[in-house]
C-alpha cells in the first residue's frame, strides 16, 4: 500500500496461499490522503482507530500513540502481524475489544463502517463521551455502505455531519461533537424471547439475528443430538449461542465449549448460556476457529459457517473450520454443518472425511453429518 505516509507491505488475514485480495480498500487510501493534506496527526494527538480490518490505518498511522478498537479477533491479529512485516513495534498499539472504552484521552477518532449499522450505532454511543468540540471525528467507507441511515446515525448521536466527494467509489464522512445533543444509551444489548422456551437471548450489536431466530437456526436446532454421556461439545462460531444452549439441554452431562472470533458474540453467548444454566460450566473462546484446541478432543462440533469475511465473499473459513474440526475431533466424532443448499458443503466434507449423511434438507438449508473414522 502507497499513501503519503510511506509504503508498507500489508497481508490479509488469516495468510491464504495466492491470496488475490489486498488489505485494504480505496477508503483507506482517501482516509490516509485526507489526513496528510490536513496535517493531521500532530505531535501529541492520540488516535482511536475503529473496525481496523488488516490494520492498514494502524500500519500507516503507527508513528503516534494508538488504540485499535475492533470487535474481530482476526483483525487484532491482522493488525499485528502487519506491524510485525513492517518492522514496527507491537509497543506502539494499544488493542481494545469492542465493548471497552480508551482509559486514555483521545482526539481524533478514525472510523471504518462496518457492515452492521447496529455496531456502527453501538460504537457511537460508546464514542460519544469521549468527545469535545476539539475532537476530530473522521469515518471512511465504500459508497455501497454508506447510506441515509449511516449519516443519520452521526447526526443523531455526535452531531452536525457531512460527506466528502466521492473518490474511487469511497466517501469520508465528517462529524462535528455538538454537546448538546442528548442522543440517550446504546440499545444495545437487546434481547427477545426464544420461541417454544422461557428463555430470552440477549445479543450486542455485532450479533447476528438480533431481533428474532433465524430460520437457518430454527431448522439446524430441531436436528441437534441428544446422548447421556459425558462428551465435548463445540458451537462453532456461536453467535449468540443458542445452538450450543440447545446441546446442552440434550446432551445433559456434556461439556460444552463456545468459540467465536467476534467478542460481541462470545460476550452474547456467555449471557445466555448462564441465563439457561446458573450452576453449569462451559467455555467461552474468542478466537480463530479451533487452531487452539488439541488433536483427538471432541465429541461434537456444530456449525453454521459463514461464507464471507470482511466483506470479501468464499468458502475459505468454512474449509478451514471443517479443516480443523478433522483434527480435533475423536475418533468417531462427528461434526454436524447446516448451510444454504447452493453452499455444497457435502462435497467439502466428503473430501475431507470420506463420508457424509444427509440428516434433513428443505427448500433453502441442508444440515450434513461426517464423522471421523
């Protein structure tokens, strides 16, 4: 990546052989190029930097005191690695999660929009007292993402905003504190009832299906084993976790572990889980798929997987979840996915497992079995 601030060599991560995509976007780009011709950052100016996808800002920013707030697990780990190819020390970033706020002053707040408005609204609220009328408040973003609703939001919780030109199909958005505004608290955590059950799910902002069961979910729940032993559960990719809460009402002396490389939805599925069983343990894991566990451990894996990251559309994170899922599970462990049927994911699984059941399918999702022999 070339910008006035030098030229750093950036990955995507995880690192995927003859990876095609870059790192970073024209947004970035228009952002970085905004900042010099402004003069911005000056000496002692401390910048927050939100939604950091490969930590391309951070990398070209890195010359002052810094704070990366991002709710991805994939992109902290971008992000240092990026400072790791570029030689730069690890010591000049600060990470946060998504639901912390700076225990430091900050004056210039760089924001990417991220997919989700709720997380974008959330992350506002969660700005906004650290603000004053000296604050520069910079948001960078695909025109595609940048909608009505998204300057809305600006004027709505920070204050007075306007865009810039388009540039390459991206947009700056600028946004001016007005103090008196009384915009209220986040609404996020929300939460609804869950059909058929006494229990209500919780989800923070960057939580899919926040305001009712998805019917991908809805089927994969109905087809969930059941068994008295006392095995190792894994929901992978948890979300909110109801598809692991499921399990464990099935599967009543089974450990279950919950895995995610969203804090928002580890945070959400922890709620819930306790919500469901007071007194029952489980694990929560933030972090990238099962590259942690050990070989030979599990039982069972459910999963949902997804089918793009970071606005990028493929199949590498769910090869890569079914990947590691063959190692970890036990001889006889089986795995269980549901997908949209168009997805294949039977074809994946049989490569890898040499085997595959059909356990039901309707008109829109298939749930598939494998089981390592």
């Amino acid at each position: 990546m070339t910008c006035p601030q030098g030229e750093f060599t950036l990955d995507r991560y995880p690192i995927q052989k003859n990876q095609s995509l870059q790192a970073w976007d024209a947004a970035d780009q228009y952002l970085l190029q905004y900042l010099a011709e402004i003069s911005k950052p000056e000496p002692g100016d401390n910048i927050l930097i939100m939604n950091d996808s490969f930590g391309a800002l951070s990398v070209a920013l890195s010359n002052c005191p810094l704070t990366l707030q991002t709710d991805s697990w994939l992109s902290q780990q971008g992000a240092l690695h990026n400072f790791r190819h570029n030689h730069i020390s690890e010591k000049q970033l600060y990470i946060l999660n998504s639901l912390d706020a700076p225990d430091h002053a900050v004056n210039i707040i760089l924001i990417k929009i991220p997919r989700t408005l709720a997380l974008l609204e959330d992350q506002l609220y969660r700005i906004r007292p650290l603000l004053t009328k000296t604050s520069t408040i910079i948001a960078a973003g695909m025109v595609k993402n940048i909608h009505t609703s998204t300057l809305d939001l600006f004027e709505r919780i920070i204050g007075p905003t306007h865009t810039s030109l388009a540039k390459k199909k991206s947009r700056l958005i600028f946004s001016e504190y007005n103090p008196e505004l009384t915009p209220g608290n986040t609404p996020y955590p929300s939460s609804y009832k869950l059909e058929n059950s006494e229990l209500t799910l919780s989800h923070h902002a960057n939580v899919f299906s926040r305001e009712s069961l998805d019917i991908g979910t809805r089927f994969f729940l109905q087809h969930i084993p059941a068994s008295s032993g006392n095995k190792k559960i894994i929901d992978l990719g948890c979300g909110n976790g109801v598809v692991g809460i499921r399990a464990a009402e099935l599967n009543p002396e089974a450990e279950l572990i919950f895995i995610d490389e969203s804090w928002m939805a580890v945070e959400s599925a922890r709620i819930n889980f306790k919500a469901a069983f007071p007194d029952r343990k489980a694990d929560f894991v933030f972090g990238d798929s099962l590259a942690d566990l050990p070989e030979n451990s599990i039982d069972l894996i459910l999963i949902n997987p997804p089918f793009h990251q970071h606005n990028a559309m493929g199949d590498n994170v769910a090869w890569q979840m079914f990947r590691e899922a063959k190692k970890v599970l036990k001889q006889g462990g089986e795995i269980y996915v549901i997908g949209n049927r168009h997805l294949d994911h039977h074809i994946k699984l049989k490569q890898l497992f040499a085997n595959y059941v059909n356990i039901a399918s309707n008109k829109k999702f298939a749930i598939i079995k494998a089981v390592k022999r």
